[in-house]
C-alpha cells in the first residue's frame, strides 16, 4: 500500500525534482446583482391595486436567485404618501439589498351624487330644503360634512336657481374627520 504522505521523488537524467501540496481557496467575495424590474421611484393612483413588477438577481455561483428574493414592506394604497418596498437576495456567502420608492397620490377628484329629482321643482315663497348631496372619494371616505352647500334658494315666481355643490378630496387639517 502507497504511503498518501508525500510523493517519490521523480530524477531526470540526474536532476531531481520534488513535487510539493499546494491548497487554493475559492472563495465568494462578490455579493449577487440585485436590479428592480420597472420604474424606481413609482407612482400608483391612490384606492387602486399596486402590482409589485418584482426585481431579478444572479449570480457567477449561485445562478438564477430570483425565486431567494424576499421583500419587506407594504404600499398602501388607501392612504397617500410614499412607502418604501426592500429587496433581499444571498448567494449563501454575501447578501445584497436594495429598495424601491412607491409614492402614493390621489389625483381623482371626488363625486357627488344628489339626492331627489333633478330639476327639483319649489313653490314660489316657501322655503326649500335641499334633499342633500353625496360626496365619494376613493381614498377620504368621511366627506360629507366637507360637501360646501350653497345659500338656501328663495323661490320667486317663474325663476329658475341653479345650485353649484363643492366636495374636496382633502380635508382641512382642521377638520374633525381629516387624517392625523
């Protein structure tokens, strides 16, 4: 049985060489490309659905990391403002992160649906009481004490009054209703 120590010196015409171990670490110094797919910072409408387009990571080693990416964070998108969304990947050996910027923004006007007949039809000289307007918002859910109503219509013979109604998608911070 050979002895695995060292191996025999080898001669060639009279010169002898000897062959010695050498060890060589390989080793992983490079932390894994991590690119976001789609646009950094993005914008979503507030009240919609936000659609994550993800990000993507390989690596020389490791290969395809896409599937070991973990996200944090949480866009919401009943409340205007900007949420931050953080990538991770490992290779097993280094960890790369970044982040991604989603800011939420409402730029849908709210709506107002009127309450009785339209054209409503009043005595000339008595008093009129308005049936009332309903404001709707996809993200100020409270605004109905915000709705701006006109001065009361005096009815006078054969004329007409036209009534213009204002809702506002933010409140006055004011407001008992409006967001902290």
């Amino acid at each position: 049985m050979a002895s695995p120590t060292r191996p025999a010196p080898r001669t060639w015409l009279g010169t002898q060489h000897v062959t010695t171990p050498r060890t060589v670490n390989v080793v992983d110094t490079t932390a894994p490309p991590l690119k976001l797919a789609g646009a950094n910072p993005m914008t979503v409408e507030a009240g919609s659905a936000f659609s994550d387009p993800g990000a993507t990571a390989a690596d020389s080693v490791a290969v395809n990391l896409t599937a070991a990416i973990h996200v944090t964070g949480a866009v919401n998108t009943a409340a205007v403002g900007s949420n931050t969304l953080t990538y991770s990947v490992s290779d097993g050996y280094n960890t790369a992160t970044t982040t991604r910027t989603v800011n939420v923004v409402d730029t849908t006007a709210p709506t107002l649906s009127r309450s009785g007949a339209i054209p409503m039809t009043g005595a000339a000289g008595s008093a009129f009481t308005d049936p009332g307007t309903t404001p709707t918002d996809s993200v100020a859910l409270h605004l109905t004490s915000a709705v701006q109503f006109p001065a009361p219509a005096h009815h006078a013979p054969f004329r007409r009054h036209h009534s213009t109604f204002l809702a506002r998608n933010r409140l006055p911070p004011t407001h008992p209703d409006a967001p902290l």
